[in-house]
C-alpha cells in the first residue's frame, strides 16, 4: 500500500505542475470581486426569467447574448448566472457539468492563447478526470520547452467537449466588447463553435453579431426592484442622507420612485444621481436635488465635474490632477502608483512629499464616483479606471 500513496503524490505534484504550466491567469478574483459588491438579492429576475429556464435546458440554441448600456450591470448580470451555476455542479453527483467563465477588460491587454489556457487551466482545477486529455500537450511542449499554439488550444477543448466527459458544459464570456476588436472576433468564432450552452455579455457590437447567427439576443437592463435595492444600499452607507430619510418614509420613497425613473436601467446612473444627494443637509435641499438631478449619462458626467470644480481649492486640484494621471497613464495605475503620481509637482515634475494625500481612499471621495478601482487579479493589482473618457477640465483642455 505505501507504493499507492507515493503514486498519488506524484500525481498531485503533476496536477500542480500542468496548472502551473498552463496559466497563471485566474478569473475567480474578478468573480469573487463583483459578487462582493453586488447588492444582496438582485438578479433574481434573471435566475427565474423563461430565457435562462431554456437556455439551462439546451432550447436556446446554446448562445445567448445579452447586451447592454454602460452602467446597467452586465458584469453583475454574469456574475451571478456564474454563481447560480456553480451550485448547479456542486449539486451534481455524477461532476458531470462543466462551468467556465472568463471576462474581458481593457485595461488588461490578454490574448486568445491567454484567455484559451486560463480556461483550460480552469477546466483542470474543478475536474482532474479531464487530465489524460491535458498531459499529452503538457509533455509534449515541456520536453521541448514550448508553448502550446492557439489552434492546439481550441482542439484541445473541442475534444474535451465532444468526449462525453461532461454531459452539460457552460461557458461564460463577459465584457467581450472590452476586447481588441480583433480578438473579439477570434472569441466568438473559437467558443461558437464549441457544442456548449455559451453565454456572452457586452454592449451592442452590431460588426460581429452575425457571427453567432443562431444566438438569442437579450437587452441586459437593471429593473426598478434592483435598482430599489441598490439605493437602499447606498443610502446605508451615507450617514448624513439616512439620518434624513430614515424617519420620513415619504421623502425615502419620493427619492427610490425618482431615481429609479431616471436612471434608465443603469447601476452606475442611479449610483451617480444618489452621489448628487451627498451633500443634502435638510429635507428641502434633497427635494431641491431631486428635481435637478439630470436624466442622461453626459449631464451626470458634466454635473458631477460642476461638484469636483465646487470643491476648496486644494481638494479641486487634487481631484482633477487624479483624473488626468488615470486617463493619460500609458499603463493602467495601482492605487500605490496613483499616490505617487499625484505627488508629482506640476511646476518641477519632481516628487514632494509634501503633496502626497493620505491615502487611496481619500482620493477616491473626492472624484465624487468618477474613479473606482478594478478587482484585483492575480496577473496584477487591481488598476484605477475613469468611468468615462470625455470630461473637460475647465480650459485645460484635459479630459477624463
């Protein structure tokens, strides 16, 4: 029996070698990231809704498409059909359903090959009965110290596919519009032709769309009880507002019914127009905030740079050197690599110090929601992202 116990650490150490072969990429950062910050109870409309039911049950065609508008929470939206799913294959007895997912995002510059072994890295990770057809590539490639090609990658899932190892295999591709448009392209073509239930999510990309000729298109839109529930949770959070609404259960509900109808299904309109009731100190200014509050993304936009202009001197310019460092940086910034950048001086381009603010956080609060940062990965620590690339900075001409 010991002979047994040695060939079973040896196959453990082989997993752990192939893996690490593989990739180093792990989506599950982005996945755990999103879920986090997900307001509890959202999406259920879409767990229950007739299009999922049918696409579960292979009635759809095996794609679905869903897209959407900045803000309404695509990348929500796959999160939690990912969760939902993974409970599907805890819940298989017979680990015969296969779920892998992967996003796309445009501050990570990731090619096919990238995105093809991280999957397949994935595939390993939750079902090591998919080994045998792994090793031959791994030794192939490790006896001669290469690398696998793309097309042998797109094989080697095709034949995991069509093994009959899983009787069910989902694939989930998020922010697919985030890609090079090339590298949209080769996507859509490699896992369209997978025999898989695949599930994509990005905004409308009319060029390409005719590649998945037999995919079920669906309009991603937040829904007003979502919505409802993001409010609350964000007035949780503001101290000043809930001191105000939390007795006043008319002032609450007028601010729930407003905003829900100008957000337009978008997470981040509703969550910029709340931004806007930040500073209201009695019942009058939030009224008085409610009827200003601007029903289109750009006059948000314009609306919350009004604030960051509004603010003291010194606070005003360190928000707007924050926006012009996130949108001209070559590379994507760390919050580490944005505390020093801003404590740049602009006359003599040296560090000082003297001008290094407290912290990431404090940074953040004064962009007004402007600025958010990006889930870490394990390729890289999470970078700051502008929500939108076209705001004016007064005269200098500086945009964000």
């Amino acid at each position: 029996m010991p002979g047994m116990a040695t060939s079973t650490i040896t196959d453990n150490e082989l997993m752990v070698r192939i893996l690490e072969w593989l990739s180093k990429l792990n989506f599950r950062s982005i996945l755990a990231e999103n879920l986090a910050k997900r307001t509890p109870e959202t999406g259920r409309g879409v767990i229950d809704s007739d299009w999922f039911k049918e696409w579960l049950m292979n009635l759809l065609g095996g794609i679905v498409w869903g897209t959407g508008m900045p803000g309404a929470g695509k990348t929500v939206l796959a999160c939690i059909v990912i969760e939902y799913l993974q409970k599907l294959v805890e819940e298989s007895e017979s680990k015969d359903v296969c779920l892998l997912f992967a996003f796309c995002r445009y501050t990570e510059r990731l090619m096919v090959i990238d995105i093809l072994l991280a999957v397949l890295r994935q595939l390993l990770e939750r079902h090591p009965q998919a080994l045998p057809f792994v090793k031959p590539m791994y030794d192939c490639h490790n006896r001669e110290n290469t690398r696998p090609s793309e097309a042998e990658a797109v094989d080697l899932l095709k034949e995991i596919a069509t093994s009959r190892l899983f009787k069910q295999t989902f694939y989930i591709l998020d922010g697919l519009d985030e890609a090079a448009s090339d590298i949209q392209v080769e996507l859509l073509e490699i896992f369209s032709s997978l025999p898989i239930n695949f599930f994509i999510t990005s905004r409308t990309l009319d060029s390409i769309k005719d590649l998945a000729l037999n995919a079920r298109f669906i309009t991603i839109i937040a829904s007003d009880p979502d919505i409802a529930l993001l409010i609350d949770q964000k007035i949780h959070r503001m101290p000043a507002l809930r001191r105000l609404l939390i007795n006043n259960a008319p002032l609450k509900a007028e601010v729930v019914s407003m905003i829900s109808s100008k957000s337009s299904g978008m997470f981040l309109l509703a969550s910029l127009q709340l931004n806007m009731l930040k500073g209201c100190a009695s019942e009058s200014d939030v009224r008085k905030a409610l009827k200003g509050l601007p029903q289109e993304l750009d006059d948000i936009y314009e609306a919350t740079m009004t604030r960051i202009k509004a603010l003291p001197g010194p606070q005003a310019e360190l928000a707007k050197r924050v926006l012009i460092w996130v949108t001209y940086a070559q590379e994507p910034l760390s919050d580490e690599e944005l505390v020093l950048a801003v404590s740049v001086c602009p006359e003599t381009f040296r560090f000082d110090d003297k001008l290094q603010p407290a912290g990431i956080d404090s940074i953040l609060s004064l962009c007004c929601g402007l600025v958010q940062v990006e889930p870490d990965t394990d390729w890289g620590s999470g970078p700051i992202n502008c929500v939108r690339k076209s705001l004016t900075f007064g005269n200098s001409g500086s945009g964000c």
